[in-house]
C-alpha cells in the first residue's frame, strides 16, 4: 500500500464527476457579472437581470450542496485508507520476526502508528480537492486569456515565481525533516521507556540524570521543530502575497485596459474573479507541496512498518496432534554468549527449563513460546520446523510480569473471546480464583477503566492471566514462575491443573525454582553456554 498521494486515487475517481459540476457551475458568477456590467446596467434590463440573479443564486447553492458532498465522500475515503493502514501495520507488527521489530527501536513503532493518521491529511479534505481542482485552473486561465487578452500573464507569472520559490523551500524542508527523525524517534522513546521504567529511576535517585539526558534530547527536536515551523511560515506568507498581489496587479493592469478602450468593465470584473478561481488550485498545489515535504519523515515511519518481513503461519492440522518437540541445536543470545539445547521431548509432559544463567532460562521460554525469535538452530514439531509466529499460534505463555486490559474481568478472563469463558471460569474455580472475584460489587462484570484504581491484588491479576491462557486451545504452555505473585495455598491448586492438563496431551514448560512445580516435572531442559566471542559485557 502506498503511503504518497496514489493512496487517494480511489477518492478521485468517487468524487470526479461532483468535481467536474462544481468547476462548471463556478462559471455562472463571472458570467453574470460580465453581463451585469456590459448589458444589463446600460439598457436597463431588470427583468434579465432577475432571470441572471436568479440563476446565478441556484448555481452557487448548487456549488454549495456538491462541495459540501465530495468533501464527506473525501474524509469517508481517507477514514477508509486509514482504518485499511492501521490493519495492515498491526498486522505487519503481529507477524514479524521479534527481531526485525526490534531494530525500529519503540519511538520508530510509536512514530510510525501516529504518521498514518497525519499522512491521512494530505489525501483528504481541501488539499485533495484543490489537487482535483487543477486541471479546470488550466481552463479559467484560458478564459482569462478569451475575456482579457493579455492579463493572463498576471497569474501565470506571479504563481511561476511563487511554486518555483515555494519548491525549493520544500526541497529544503524535505532534508530537515529527513534529518531530525532521529531525534523525534529518540524522543518519543525515552518517553515510552521513562513511563515504563520511572519507578525504578525514584529508587536510584536518577531523577536528575534523566531530566539532563531529556533536556538535551527535548532542545535538539524543539529547535528543529521551531526551524520547520519559521520556514513554513514564511512559505505561507509568500503564498497569501501571492493570492493577494493577483488580484491587485489584475485590478491594476485591468484598469488601464479599460480607459484605453481594450477591455469593458463587466471583462475586467470577469477576469478578476476568474482568475481568482484559478489561484485556489494553485494554491493548494503549493500548500500540498509544502505539507508533503514535511511529512517525509512520517512517511519513512510508515514504510518502515509496511516494509516489516511477516511470517506464514504453519499450524496444525486439526486432526494433528503433537507428538515430539525437538530442539536442534536451537539456542538463545544473552550479551556475548549462545545458550545452545539439541533435545527431543515427547509431548503430554511436564518439563523445566534452567540455566545457570537465571535470565536466560526465562528469554529461552520466549523462544519456544514463538515471542522471540531463536538466535540459532531451529525448532521441529512433528518433524516439521516451525517459525516463530507459527509457535506463537500453537503456544499460550505467561509471562512473570501480568497486567490487565481495559474491559470487564470476565473480558479479561477470555481474552475477549466469549466462547472461551465457559472454559476460563472453569479454570477460575480451581485455583480458587472464582471466590475472590465474585466478592466484588460488580462480580465479573466490573469494568476495570471505569474505577480510578484496579480492585485487584497482583495475584488476582496474574491468576487472570493464567486462566486466559490455559482457557486457549494450544497444545503448548509456557509459564515463567508460576509461584511468583500467588500464595502459598494457590501453588497446590495450580500445580494439579497442571498435571491435569499434562493428562490431556498438552506440553508444558516452566521455569521455576519452586520444589511442587519441580517435583511435575519428568525432565529438565538445560542450557548449556556458549562463547560467541567479544567480551562480556553486561
């Protein structure tokens, strides 16, 4: 999909013929007022001039009425072409490799979704319409030239002079926005990451090295901005004399046409307000040519989403059942050094996942969840390798960190899937999750965003979070420290839905240093480390 002006192309087609009608009715005044001013005024005809009056009202309401129409079929299509953008991008960012998305960094990716919406603007509204409206300036330039001869030249040098000027600000403007994307990027995520991680800044009391490092980051992208802003300024400015000194020079030269007898007072009255006519698609020409140029930098945000690698999933088939895991020597980065496992498991147990590394046990289970990519080897199901996005359609992880989204419990518990809740609240009852939620005023249909705080505890949180998962129909469980958060009480009840599930054929992974997780497990997965070269460096 295309991120320039070729995305609105479809908007032109649906809004050509209005556009055609508008710039034919827009003939009616400057007709009128050449007939008004050469005919009717000396033979005073007031009969023709209520039949002109008349007909000359019900044009420019009808000019009137079809603008009003192509601008709402204009913003219906670029709501359109956004709401298709925005389906794309997510879609581009859930099939990824974890790597690839990685590499545009979080102010890239946040950049990138907040440029489809600014994009949006150069293909809608009046800048569209004025592009659409620039064959037909051609046309009243040529009337100008019929009616006064020689007094078309006003408008063709005067906008020669201004586009050429105008271009070349936006040259300029387009390697200024081209050079401060890095610090836009930069900015927004130190945000991001400073929201995430502000807790942690108060307790090291780094609040003053954060604030210097904002500073200088914040003083580079404002002074960029206020660069851009200053030549925009002066470009729109140049764009009004430019509108302005038209109809000046036009009223000017007009009048000496006029008193040397070439041109009657009706034509020059004519030719002001048709060439008037002609300057607004010129000048949206121009505002268009500014605007593109200082997108350019949201535009590269937006390709560099659409350019992202996607994977094809490669499910099961549903009458498939997994059999073996196989790990070939499949391994996982940490700083300078590989984690590295050849192994094949039966499915329908229960394994560990260690290291002496203790991070590097948790990073591993993202890999064979399919939430990170393998930095090595590959991983076989049935025989048959699979890519991480394929792993992540037949895996259900939970993380050690759980969180809730906006919505009700039970949307949570299901994970907005209703036809999972019958299953989630089963899961519920036997972690003895289900009492606790029930106890609330609103029971599982408290509505989270709606209260100014959460009414729950992290271990209700995280409880939610498992439930949601195994609820899912995969054949794959990861879960990195299932006693985290949960007390003591509950570590018994979920470690028998475990082995329940381990029953049922479907494969489960932990990483967990708790004795009644270890004691399900029937093997352990250990990683063993790997020089890769370089130093350590953490």
């Amino acid at each position: 999909m295309e991120t320039t002006l070729s995305a609105g192309v479809q908007g032109i087609r649906k809004v050509l013929l209005p556009s055609v009608l508008i710039n034919v009715l827009s003939l009616a005044v400057p007709l009128t007022v050449l007939q008004i001013y050469d005919r009717i005024i000396p033979n005073q005809s007031y009969g023709t001039a209520t039949l002109l009056l008349a007909g000359a009202t019900l044009a420019v309401l009808l000019d009137a009425f079809l603008r009003y129409v192509r601008s709402r079929v204009l913003a219906s299509e670029s709501a359109i072409v956004e709401q298709e953008r925005y389906a794309k991008t997510v879609r581009a960012l859930a099939t990824s490799p974890v790597n690839d998305i990685k590499r545009l960094r979080v102010g890239s990716i946040q950049n990138g979704l907040e440029s489809i919406a600014k994009i949006k603007d150069i293909y809608s509204g009046g800048l569209m319409s004025g592009l659409i409206d620039i064959p037909f300036a051609i046309l009243f330039l040529f009337l100008v030239y019929y009616v006064g001869g020689s007094l078309v030249a006003v408008p063709v040098v005067v906008w020669s002079f201004t586009f050429a000027f105008v271009w070349l600000s936006g040259r300029r403007a387009k390697k200024r926005s081209l050079s401060h994307a890095n610090t836009v990027n930069l900015r927004s995520g130190f945000l991001l990451n400073l929201y995430r991680n502000i807790l942690g800044i108060k307790r090291q009391a780094n609040e003053y090295k954060t604030l210097a490092a904002y500073k200088e980051i914040n003083q580079q992208h404002s002074l960029s901005i206020a660069e851009d802003e200053r030549h925009n300024a002066l470009a729109q400015e140049c764009i009004y004399l430019a509108s302005l000194g038209t109809s000046v020079v036009i009223v000017i030269a007009g009048a000496s046409h006029v008193l040397s007898g070439e041109l009657t007072t009706g034509g020059l009255a004519a030719c002001s307000i048709l060439a008037g006519r002609a300057v607004a698609p010129l000048s949206a020409l121009t505002s268009l040519n500014i605007r593109f140029a200082n997108m350019q930098t949201s535009i590269q945000s937006v390709k560099a989403l659409f350019s992202l690698p996607s994977y094809q999933a490669d499910p099961l088939k549903p009458e498939e059942d997994i059999k073996t895991i196989t790990f070939n020597h499949c391994a996982t980065q940490r700083f300078s050094y590989l984690y590295q496992i050849s192994k094949t498991l039966e499915a329908g147990n229960i394994y560990r996942v260690s290291s002496d590394n203790k991070e590097v046990a948790s990073q591993f289970l993202t890999t064979i969840a399919g939430v990170s990519s393998e930095d090595a080897g590959a991983i076989y199901v049935n025989e048959t390798e699979r890519n991480p996005f394929t792993r992540s359609v037949m895996s259900s992880y939970i993380g050690s960190r759980s969180s809730v989204l906006q919505g009700s419990i039970l949307d949570n518990l299901c994970g907005f899937t209703p036809e999972l809740s019958e299953k989630a609240l089963h899961y519920s009852k036997a972690i003895g999750l289900h009492q606790v939620l029930t106890q609330l005023s609103d029971g599982l249909e408290t509505r989270l965003a709606d209260l100014p705080s959460i009414p729950l505890s992290q271990s209700s949180i995280r409880l939610i979070n498992i439930c949601c998962q195994l609820a899912r129909p995969t054949p794959i469980i990861c879960i990195d420290k299932p006693e985290l958060d949960l007390d003591l009480d509950t570590w018994p009840k979920l470690a028998e839905v475990l082995s329940i599930e381990a029953e049922q054929n479907r494969t489960i992974f932990v990483v967990t240093h708790n004795s009644i997780f270890s004691s399900l497990c029937s093997d352990t997965l250990t990683l063993e480390q790997i020089p890769t070269g370089g130093q350590h460096d953490e």
